[in-house]
C-alpha cells in the first residue's frame, strides 16, 4: 500500500501525475493521510479541489470513488439501493416452487402467515446495488473517496455523511451494520454555496485552496499543456492576475486560465506580429471571462485607460460591478485568502463571514 512519510513526498508523487500543490496545501493532504481524518477543501472555481482528490488516487494507488453532490441527493443515490427488479426476477424463479409449497395451505389466512414467515434471501447484500458510500466502506482495497461539491446538499444529507465518517460503517436495517473493511482517504470539496455545519467541519481538517501564485500557476499550465511555449504562459498567466485585480463578477480560474493558454498557442504560432499576445488578448478574454459585463470592465475603462496596465480597480468600475448582480465567485472568497495571490492560504476566517 502507497503511503507518503511527508508533505514533500507527497507533492513529488502528486506532480509526477501533473498536479501541482504549495508546500503547505501538501503538508494538510499528507496529515490527512497520516492520521486518517477526512479533508474538507474551500474555494472557488476551477483551482483544483476536485483535481487533487484524483490526483491523489493516482499518487496513492488507490481507486477513486465519488459522490457528486446535488440538490436532492438521498440515501438510494449515496449509500444504497434495492435492487428490486433483481428481487423480482428472483422471486419469478421461485415462483413454482413458492405455489407448490403453498398449496398445502388452503385456508387463505395461514397461506399468508406463511408467506410472511418465508426468507426468500431478497434482503442480503447480493440484492443491493452499492452506491459510493457504501461502496468506499466496502472495498476490500482502501479507496480514495471524494465528496464533491458537498455544499450542494442539504443539510440533512451531512448526518449520513457524519455516521460515514465519524463510524466508518454503514447501517442496513434488513442487513446490519457493514464496518468498513479499509480506511478510506476522505476529500470533501465546497465552493462555500452554504455554511457547512460544525459538525462535519470538526471532523475534518480543512484547508482553503486559493488561486496559486503567479509561479504557481505557470508550473501548472506547463505541466497541464505541455504545447505552450514558457513566455506564452508567463503571459496568459501575468493577464489572469490583472484580471483578478479587477472587481469582476467571476475571476479566471486555472482551468481557464490553462484554456487560454492553449487558445493563444493555437492562435499565436500562426501569427507574424511581432508581439501576436497584444492583438490576442481580447480573443483570450473569451477563454478567461464569462460574463459581458467583465470583458467590456476588462477591455478598457470609460477614459479609455488600458485595464491590464491598472493596478487597482478605478472608483468608477466599483460602482459599474456594484450595480451588478453580486459576483458568485470573486466576491465570495475576495479577502478570504482565496482572492489574494498568494496561494493556497488556511482560511481562519471562512466560517463567519457570509456574502
Ligand atoms: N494545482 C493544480 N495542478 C494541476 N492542475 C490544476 C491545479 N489546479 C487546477 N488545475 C487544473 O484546473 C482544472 C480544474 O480543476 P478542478 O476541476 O479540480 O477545480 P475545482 O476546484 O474542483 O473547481 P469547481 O469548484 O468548479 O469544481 C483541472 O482539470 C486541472 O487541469
Ligand atoms: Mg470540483
């Protein structure tokens, strides 16, 4: 079984599958893997929470396991299910032997009872078909088990997720309490949609993944698109900084940042310009920005000024994003470690403070 004896080892094995973590994000991961507890992951879009869990498995041999979060998941989709047309299909094929049997009882009252007194086998594990919690308790292989996008549940689904976590098995009333049979490596991730409750955040250790440094960044463009020539990522990646800069409504994430840099390598090498990134960069807005409002911010202020060359965002773009409808991702982890450059800080301050 792989196991890592530091965060060091464990950033080398994550890079040697194209994921690159901050020495301190690579400490948290490697805790989590050495005492067994679960890690809840924060921030915005696209800086790779969900990315690290899958490279995590692949570092750690593990296979990956994942429960997709979404409004209305229930325990059918999370833990398990009956497998009713297998119980049928059964039941089908016993069905002469059940009338044969129950031709001795011609009062129809005791043909019920007997019936009820039956153990066809319907309710035993054979019958289940195993969703991702119960199939992380299950393995007979430790997993790596992702609860992805975890905010997007109600709360009510969190005490399952608790009972999973905190007892590592699983209740069955027609079967019993399955115990697990090897101890996942648990990642939650959330995008902070909804305050998570304290029960599920005391269990787990818990870091802020924010956006990386402009170093950072670089090492994962060239390491997710190896096509991309060095300065062109040095420059993709220094306009994605600018941007986020800016008081937008959704900030780039590396996703589109990675994006934008394969963009401006397809469109550039054919260029003759002599500096193709300047002409470019307004198709590369298309990769990097989702919204209309945050190209036109992005393309030039009302006095005309350049916005890649403004450190700060002028009084004027304020009030223009003001009257917008509130930014579902800047503004939500500006100011929380996560707006800032400086990597994958520990947040201290996510819990209280709300949009
Ligand atoms: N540290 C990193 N190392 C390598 N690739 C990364 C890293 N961070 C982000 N990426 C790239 O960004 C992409 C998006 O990452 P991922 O899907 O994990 O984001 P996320 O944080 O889960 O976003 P969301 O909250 O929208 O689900 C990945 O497929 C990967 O290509
Ligand atoms: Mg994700």
């Amino acid at each position: 079984m792989t196991t890592f004896a530091n965060g060091a080892e464990l950033a080398d094995a994550l890079r040697r599958h194209d994921y690159i973590a901050d020495d301190d994000f690579a400490t948290v991961v490697h805790l989590a893997t050495a005492l067994e507890r679960p890690l809840l992951l924060e921030g915005p879009a696209g800086v790779g929470k969900t990315e690290l869990a899958k490279a995590l498995a692949a570092a750690g041999d593990r296979r990956l396991v994942r429960l997709q979060c979404y409004e209305g998941l229930d325990d059918s989709r999370a833990l398990y299910e009956w497998d009713y047309a297998k119980q049928l299909l059964h039941v089908q094929m016993l069905r002469d032997r059940i009338g044969e049997l129950l031709g001795r009882h011609t009062d129809i009252a005791d043909a019920s009872r007997f019936l009820a007194d039956q153990d066809f086998g319907l309710y035993s594990e054979k019958f289940l078909s195993v969703r991702p919690l119960l199939d992380a308790v299950l393995s007979p292989e430790p997993v790596v088990l992702l609860v992805d996008e975890v905010d997007r549940t109600e709360e009510s689904m969190e005490a399952l997720l608790l009972e999973v976590l905190a007892e590592r098995q699983v209740t069955i009333p027609e079967v019993g309490t399955f115990t697990a049979r090897s101890v996942p490596w648990v990642i939650l991730t959330s995008n902070d949609t909804r305050e998570l409750s304290p029960a599920l955040k005391r269990r787990c250790l818990h870091f802020h993944v924010g956006y990386p440094t402009p170093e950072r960044e670089r090492e994962i463009v060239t390491a997710r698109a190896p096509e991309v020539r060095p300065d062109t990522a040095g420059k993709v990646v220094d306009l994605a900084h600018t941007l986020r800069d800016l008081p937008l409504r959704k900030s780039p994430s590396v996703s589109e940042v990675i994006d934008a840099a394969r963009a401006a390598t397809v469109l550039g090498d054919g260029a003759a310009e002599a500096d193709p990134f300047t002409d470019l960069r307004d198709v590369l807005f298309s990769t990097l920005l989702k919204y209309t409002g945050d190209v036109e911010l992005a393309r030039g202020r009302p006095d005309g000024a350049d916005p890649a060359r403004v450190s700060s965002p002028a009084p004027v773009e304020r009030a223009t994003v003001a009257a917008r409808p509130a930014n579902t991702t800047t503004a939500v982890f500006r100011g929380r470690g996560g707006g800032g450059h400086g990597g994958g800080g520990r947040d201290t301050a996510v819990s209280g403070a709300r949009r």
